[in-house]
C-alpha cells in the first residue's frame, strides 16, 4: 500500500492478499473499510496474521545480522 518493505506485522485479508497491518489499518481509516486490491469490505477483526511470512521476514532480519 504504501511502497515500503514489509515490516514485522503482516496481515492477509479474506481475499487472500497480504498487507503491513499498520498500513492497512492506515488505508482504512483514511479511505474507508475495503481491500485495496479486490475492493471487497473488511474490518479490522477480519484481519489474520500472516505468520508464515512473518517467520520468512525474521529469519531475512537474523541472516543479515550474521
């Protein structure tokens, strides 16, 4: 949503799309309660932890600390 690398809190939507929870909690307060790929409603309590891709992203963190 907003061209930044994914941090460490990725959320997927019921359409299946994945998004940084803080941008996407930032899109809908500022653009209304939608996906912004399929346009289909959603709501905060909606959103599910992406934890396979969060493992993915800690372990990118911890290779580049080695």
């Amino acid at each position: 949503i907003n061209a930044e690398y994914m941090g460490f809190d990725p959320v997927t939507t019921r359409a299946g799309y994945t998004y940084e929870r803080s941008a996407l909690l930032e899109h809908l307060q500022t653009n209304g309660s939608y996906d912004p790929i399929s346009r289909q409603s959603i709501f905060p309590s909606e959103l599910a932890s992406n934890r396979a891709l969060q493992a993915m992203i800690a372990a990118k963190q911890l290779q580049e600390l080695l």
